[in-house]
C-alpha cells in the first residue's frame, strides 16, 4: 500500500503572452503563492522538481537551475524533468514518488515555459521537430498535422464530424473566459470556430490551442506534514504512466492513443474507482480532436462516442463529467512545462470548492490527463478531497 | 542522395543504401533474421535486441488510412505548401507516412486504394510519395 501524498499548496501566473518577463519571474510569479497557500517558507521545503519542456524556447539552458536560484532554494536537492508537452505531470508524479519513498516529505513542484519570446515561425518549426527527424519531418509533417492525421481517420471511422470538433473549442472558451488566469478569455459561437482560417484539414485555428508563456507551482506533502498544514489537503491517490511508438504510422491505432489508455487503467485501479465516479476533469486538449480521444480512451464514453459526448453536452458543467472546465489548453493555454502542474491547480482547486463560477458543486473526486508529443508519454493522475 | 524534402541527420549508411535502392525503383525496408519483425521504412537493429537484419522489397501497393492538408508548413517546407501527408497501409501490413499527390480534396478519401511512386525532390534529394491507384 502507497503511503499517502497530497497536494497543500497551489500557484498560478497569468498564462498568455508575456514579454513582460522571462521564464525566472514568471516560476516565481507561481511559486510565492503556492508556498503562502501551503503556510510555507523556503526553509520548509525538502526538495524541488522542476519541469520545463525546451532551453531552446527560453533561450537558457539548465532552466531548473536558473529558476532554483531566483526563488531561492539554493541548497535544497533540485530535479529538471522533462516528458514533452506532459512534462508538467511528470514533476507531479517524480514529486508525489519523492515523498512516496521517503526521501523527501515537502516538495515544491514548478512547471514553467516561454514560448512566444521566439516567435511563431520559430515555435512551429521547434514543435515540427517533435516528430522524427528521420521519416516524419523530411515530409514537412507540422505539430498539429500529427492531430489532423488522428483526426481524418477518426471521422472515417466513427463519423466524427468538424462541427463536433468546433463544439469542444466553445465549450472550452465558454470556461476559460471565466479564469482569470487564461490566456484567451473570450467566448466564441460554433459559427466562428467552424469558419476560422484552416490550419491543416481538418483542424482550423479555434481546433488548434494557443502559444503561450506561463507557469504554475504545487507543494506536495506526506500524509504527517499534510494533516497539520491543512484541513483541506486534496490526496493525489491514483497515477498511471504509459508511452507508446514514436512514429505515427506504426501505431496500433490512429483513433485512439494508447498511452492514454495503459495509463488510465493504471490509475483507475490504483485509486480503486471507475470512470464514471469523476466528478470533474481536466484532460489534454492541444487540439479539439484529442479531447474527443481523451473522453473515450479515459472512458468517459464508449470508443468512437467522443463526438456524441459533447454534442450532447456531457463535458459541460451538469454533464456527465465536467471537462477543461478551467478553458483547457485551448483557451487557458499551454506553456508546456507549466501545462500538467496547471492541472494540478485546477483539480485542487475544484476539489477544494474554491473555483468560484467554474465550481462543480460538491466535487471528490477529479482527474487530470497530459499527453507528451502526438501520444508518446501520458500521465494520469487521480484525486480525492 | 539525401532522402525527403528537408533532413539534417547525417546519411549513414543505412541511409546510403536505402536511397541507392529507390533511386532504382525499390522500396526497401529490413527484417530481422531473429524474430522476423518487418520495418518499413528500415532500422539496422531489431526491437528484439538482435543486429542480424536483412533487407527486402516492400510492396508498393496499399490503402489510406489518415490525411491532412498542410496549409501552414515549417518554415524549410515554404516553397511545397499547401501539400498533402498522409498515412497507408502497404500490402504486407507495413504502413508508411508521405506526401499524397494526384488527388484534389474531393477525390480524397480514407480508405482509397494508392501506390507508393519514388521520384526526385531535387539534384540531390529523393523521396517517395503515394498516388491515387488505378
Ligand atoms: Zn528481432
């Protein structure tokens, strides 16, 4: 039986587009308020790991160490992770095992990146090299076209329509035009999602998430230092992690990501629930089609009823399982490093009853789902109040 | 012969052979002499751990299994723009991603039969592509 490990303390920055700073001020921008939410000072902290996707974004390398000084935890044992566009997740879960086994009891999490600071020619061109370099970017394979692969097969398969991706897009706006801490707070009707310029068929720019800068910070304790910090620690009591083949066209599947799957499993049976007890999740959607993926891979709804589960409504508060009710990817943002810890803060958040007009009233238990790349990590973690 | 429209990995000789091989009209890829796993495009080691490959002719013929059209390219990638990749199923099972030519969007469909077609990019690169098959 895992020893018990629970989040005590939460942080969030403005995500947007941020020349303002760089990717030192805005970790602390995260870290300050998630350590005055635990009732922490530096000194109490044993241990921190932090996650930032690219140097090359931020144009500095070792950027754990550089955001280890600024916040002042010179000292302290210090981990850079690293797993894509999950990296986030993956600090949650390194943290959640420090404390897990002992060596550590309080550990402060930081996700953080810059993205904008290089420009979109030179973002997209970062991204495009995610794929292999090999066999996939000698075709000019972009980041999204990866998803719009995912996407044509899906609607071939299942009758997936363009509509019911542009529905998740308002769905997601609708939400995060109530965060103040999203990046683009703007509600948007279907008529403007399905009529935006085409990125790559059949995903349009309000199917594809932003560029952005942010960061978001999480304290993570054991169950001894948990209960005299808090009354309401949230208990992280389920994590599941999988991956799968680097190319695309070796997949076992183009409708459905693997990773996801292996890693829900794991997650659903370490915390003893099914599916259908989340009250509230946040999954990865860098692109319409992938929460579609998400609901049925981390059975939400049954294979190739993605589209049906949000022309339906079921992702909205009073559906099913409310999804990305914090704006998502899509509308919040999704500065990489920063993206897996955000979720961290939404979850926590909603579990403590503390997101105002976003709240899912009465919610125990939530979930959080990051995908790395087009499917290659994914992490699933599993959380009760 | 360097393979694709835009690469930077140096040309090993894996590499080296591969497209001497398509420059005359083969598609290779490898296999291992162990567990008979098939890689297309090649590999020179095996999943199985094993370094005891060989190389074999893949079909050329197979179906569309995913498509999308590339309105906003990288930046190497400019000049082709819009293109069309897409991901097929060669008939050995093997499947392959590339560019798909001879089709406007209407005539595109998951599931249409296509060949794979090998032919210049420039002076010194080559690479295959699917067409529409007859
Ligand atoms: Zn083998």
């Amino acid at each position: 039986m895992a020893k018990k490990v629970a989040v005590v303390g939460i942080g969030h920055s403005k995500f947007g587009k941020r020349p303002d700073v760089t990717i030192r001020e805005l970790a602390h921008e995260a870290v300050f308020p998630a350590l005055e939410d635990a009732g922490l000072s530096a000194q109490d902290i044993d241990a921190v790991v932090v996650g930032v996707a690219g140097d090359e974004f931020a144009a500095q390398g070792s950027c754990a160490a550089v955001i280890n000084d600024y916040i002042g935890m010179q000292g302290k044992p210090l981990y850079r992770v690293e797993a894509a566009c999950a990296t986030g997740s993956a600090a949650v879960r390194t943290a959640w095992a420090l404390i897990n086994s002992g060596l550590a009891e309080t550990v402060l999490v930081v996700g953080a990146e810059t993205m904008t600071h290089v420009g979109t020619p030179r973002a997209t061109e970062l991204m495009a090299k995610a794929g292999d370099t090999r066999w996939e970017y000698p075709f000019g394979v972009t980041f999204p076209a990866f998803y719009a692969l995912m996407a044509t097969a899906h609607m071939h398969q299942y009758g997936t329509t363009r509509e019911q991706l542009s529905m998740v897009s308002v769905k997601n706006h609708k939400y995060g035009a109530m965060n103040p801490y999203a990046h683009l707070r703007k509600e948007i009707t279907l008529e403007e999602a399905m009529k935006s310029v085409m990125i790559c068929y059949p995903l349009n720019l309000y199917d594809c998430c932003l560029i952005s800068d942010g960061a978001a910070a999480a304290v993570l304790a054991s169950e001894e230092k948990a209960k005299k910090l808090t009354d309401t620690p949230v208990w992280i009591i389920g994590l599941g992690a999988a991956s799968d083949n680097m190319m695309i066209a070796e997949r076992e599947s183009l409708t459905s990501l693997k990773a996801t799957r292996l890693a829900a499993e794991q997650a659903y049976k370490m915390a003893r629930i099914k599916p259908e007890e989340i009250d509230v999740a946040v999954v990865h959607d860098c692109f319409t089609i992938a929460e579609i993926m998400a609901y049925e891979d981390l059975g939400f709804c049954k294979k190739g009823e993605g589209g049906k589960f949000i022309e339906e409504g079921q992702s909205y508060i009073g559906g099913k399982i409310p999804v990305n009710i914090d704006g998502g990817l899509k509308s919040k943002g999704h500065p990489l490093g920063a993206t897996g810890v955000s979720m961290t803060v939404e979850i926590t958040r909603q579990l403590r009853g503390e997101a105002g007009k976003r709240q899912v009233e009465g919610a125990e238990i939530g979930l959080s789902h990051n995908i790395g790349e087009t499917g290659q990590y994914c992490f699933v973690h599993i959380y009760k109040r | 012969m360097k393979f694709g429209y835009a690469s930077w990995l140096p040309e090993t000789n894996m590499m080296r052979k591969f497209t001497e091989e398509l420059a005359n009209g083969r598609l290779m890829g490898t296999k291992c002499k162990k567990c008979k796993t098939k890689y297309m495009p090649p590999r020179i080691q095996c999943r199985c751990g094993s370094t005891d490959m060989e190389w074999y002719e893949a079909p050329k013929k197979g179906k569309l299994l995913a498509y999308t059209i590339i309105m906003y390219p990288p930046e190497s990638m400019q000049k082709y723009a819009p293109y069309i990749v897409a991901v097929a199923e060669l008939e050995d099972g093997t499947r392959l991603l590339s560019h798909i030519v001879g089709v406007t969007p209407k005539t595109l469909k998951v599931g249409m039969p296509i060949e794979v077609s090998i032919s210049k990019v420039s002076e010194d690169r080559i690479t295959y592509k699917f067409k529409p098959s007859t």
